[in-house]
C-alpha cells in the first residue's frame, strides 16, 4: 500500500545537472567559447575530449562562484573535473557492459520534473537552454548519464546494504547522547589508491599535506578543497552538508565533539583515503515527534483486461450495499478483497502519514469514524476504505531508530562506494593526455 519511491529517487539522483541548470537559467550565464578539440583523456576504449572538459569546467566555474568560493588555479580546477570524468566514464562503461539503461520514458519524467521545478513548460525550458548554447541533446545525455550513475550506485551499492536490530542497538548503548548530534561539515579528501605501494601512499600523504598547509597559509577552506579534494563534494568546496552522528565512523565523531564551529582536524586516514574535515556548525534534534495514526481497513479490487475500471467501481458498490445493509465488513474483505490484507478482513493497522498513496489518503482523511467511503480509485485499483480509530501517537523512539538505520545505511554506502569506485578505476586502462602538446 505504501507508494511508489522510484520516480522521486530518479530525479534525486541526478548530481550535476543541478548547477548546470542553475547555471542556464541564471541571468547572467556565461556564452559559450570555442575550443580546439583534441582528446585529453582515453578511459579503456573512450575519449574524454578537450570541448567535453571546458564545457564541464565552465559549469563547474559557474557553480563555485555562485557560492561565493574563490576559484582555484585553472589548471588545478582542470585538472580536478578531468580525474571527476574519468571516474564517471569508467563508472558508465561499467554500467553498459552490465545491461543497466535508463529508455527515454524514464529521461522525460526527469525532464518535465526539471522544466517545472524551473517554473516552466518543457517547450519553454528547452528554449532557455539551447539559448544558452547547449544543445537539446546534449543536455538529455547529461541527465541520462547522471540518472545511470545513481541506478549503478544504487544496484551495486545501496541495495546490498543491511543495518540489523542489533547494530542500532549497540550504536545507541555507545553513542548514548551523541545519537541526536548533528554536524555541518565541509572536507577535503585524497584518495589512496588500492593495494597502493609505499611510494603511491606517500604521494598522497603528500598532496594532503600540501593542502593542510595551505588551509595553515590562510587559504579559504572551500578554495583548498576545490584544488585538492578527490571526493566529488569538492565542486561544492568541499561542502558536505549536515551529517548525523551515525552516519560518520565513530573516530570522526570523537574529534568532532572536541571541535567548534570554524575549526578543521588534522590530517585523518581511512583504509580509502586521506582527509581534513572542517566543522562547519553542530546541534541537537532533541524534539519529540507526535503524529496522527489513523486505524484503517479496505476492499481492494483492481482494474485490468478482465475487468475494466467501471466493472470494478459496480462491484465496490454492490458490497458496499450489503455492508451498509448489515453484512460485516472484515467478511466481506477476506471474500472479496485483492489486496494481501484481505486476509485479516482487510485490515491495514495504525497507518502513519505518508505510508499510503496520496489518493487513499486524502479519502481516508475525509472519513468520521466507522464512515465507509465510495469507491476511491488509486493506482492498485478502487478501494472501499473504513476508518475505525484515530489518535495522537508519540512516534519518537520509533523515528529515531529510523533515523539510526538510515544514518548507518548511509556510513555503510558511502564506505563501501569510495572503495568499489577505488577497484573499479584501478581496474581501467587511463591513459591522461592532458599535459600533451
């Protein structure tokens, strides 16, 4: 009965066209320049071209100035949105050898999603953008290319992720307190390598060192990390955003509680890489969370060949009829209902806000007690719905193992993402050309 993530976490996926779009649609977004192609980078049987790079970093430009960071040198910057590519490019071979597509059904959704968070019709922001000098084209194969990098992420990562019972147990008995902590974080983060040698890791300690030393210089952080930083964030400055206690490893959140607002660590290694954090701001989501659960139950009869939506509507009024006429509801749900609740008479349970799909909300909400409603059609089907207790529930216990759960799902993905990209790169033939005249 719960609705349908896929289209919202689509959308949600998709990493830079979002500053490429502000980008386009902002007042003063830049004309495009002409640059000689050449390839500047071959990943396996790929080229990444010289036009393909400029036009990233002049997005990339756009998006560091809008949040007021003061740009890195061109060549650094150039050099970091090249390493940026690579790592998608490998990431999207990987993804076609696999079988994983995203058709052009799924990319219109995403598009018309786009056109009207912009305030606009499709026509219309496919305007704004080729008058900003991307083509049509190219911009449908950026959001298909950022869409297929969350499905990848998603497939090989995020789904074989499992947090159980006990792990949010000890993490409440150890975190005690901490587990409502919340941080605003900024980063910069140098990759290691797999299987490294000593003179590869030294490398690394190195470019790290070099940033720690210039943060020491006063550079801004933001400006260190848009130069130094491998993680993607660092187009962003570094800027991670707020980050739960639970979703960080328990050694960055024994540094972090010694910090305040504006200070950044020392260097901090992981098996994966090298990083300096920045704490941006911290607090504590101590609020009690009181919701309205309401105690349903339904009759559900889907529409298909067989049986057209007017069909199922009669047969949802005939049962309605003997129900209102004394026959009891829970009977007639075990007979009638398609629904798997038919075998407890159809009854749902204490549903939370948001559990349901909107249309059958909205009609539960409408009912008094014990009301039974008219046929309410819903993308299962059409449901008689009957409401039979309400009230007030305090749900914060129960939110906040949600919020645990989530939070180590989260530091479980991100860990075991840094390192399957890590293998998978290792694993490519690269060959940069950047440097070459």
């Amino acid at each position: 009965m719960t609705s349908s993530p896929k289209l919202s976490s689509l959308l949600n996926r998709i990493r830079y066209s979002a500053p490429l779009i502000a980008a386009l649609l902002s007042a003063g977004a830049s004309a495009s320049v002409v640059t000689v192609d050449r390839v500047v980078a071959v990943v396996n049987r790929s080229a990444i071209t010289q036009v393909e790079l400029a036009r990233k970093v002049d997005t990339i430009k756009q998006n560091l100035e809008r949040q007021k960071v003061k740009l890195p040198p061109d060549d650094v910057l150039q050099q970091q949105v090249l390493d940026r590519m690579i790592i998608d490019q490998v990431q999207l071979q990987y993804a076609e050898q696999s079988g994983l597509r995203i058709d052009d059904r799924q990319l219109e959704i995403a598009l018309n999603r786009l056109a009207e968070q912009n305030q606009l019709s499709l026509p219309e922001f496919r305007k704004k953008v080729e008058a900003s000098g991307i083509t049509w084209r190219q911009l449908r194969e950026d959001i298909r290319q950022e869409i297929t990098l969350g499905r990848l992420k998603e497939r090989e990562v995020d789904n074989r992720v499992v947090v159980t019972e006990s792990e949010i147990d000890d993490y409440l008995k150890i975190a005690g307190s901490r587990a409502k902590q919340e941080y605003e974080l900024a980063q910069i983060q140098v990759n290691i390598p797999e299987n490294a040698t000593p003179e590869q890791v030294q490398a690394k300690r190195a470019r790290i060192q070099n940033a720690r030393q210039e943060l020491a210089d006063g550079k801004a952080f933001a400006t260190v990390a848009a130069s130094y930083s491998n993680d993607a964030s660092a187009t962003k400055g570094g800027n991670l955003g707020w980050r739960a206690a639970g979703s960080l490893p328990p050694a960055f959140t024994a540094l972090l509680d010694k910090m305040k607002p504006g200070e950044y660590t020392d260097i901090v290694r992981t098996p994966v890489a090298f990083h300096i954090f920045k704490l941006l701001d911290k607090r504590d989501q101590n609020q009690k969370v009181i919701v309205k659960q309401t105690h349903a139950r339904h009759i559900l009869i889907r529409s298909n060949e067989l049986v057209s939506t007017t069909d199922a509507q009669q047969k949802l009024q005939q049962m309605r009829a003997r129900i209102m006429a004394g026959q009891d509801f829970a009977q007639v749900a075990k007979a009638f209902s398609e629904d798997p609740s038919a075998a407890k008479g159809g009854d749902l349970g204490w549903l939370n806000p948001g559990e349901t799909v909107p249309q059958f909300e909205q009609a539960m909400d409408a009912l008094a007690l014990n009301e039974i409603s008219q046929p309410v059609q819903s993308p299962f089907g059409f449901h008689l719905i009957q409401v039979l207790e309400r009230r007030d529930q305090d749900v914060t216990l129960e939110q906040a193992r949600f919020k645990i759960r989530n939070e180590l799902r989260q530091r479980k993905a991100e860990e075991q993402y840094e390192d399957w990209l890590r293998q998978l790169r290792d694993r490519a033939r690269i060959e940069i050309r950047l440097k070459d005249e």
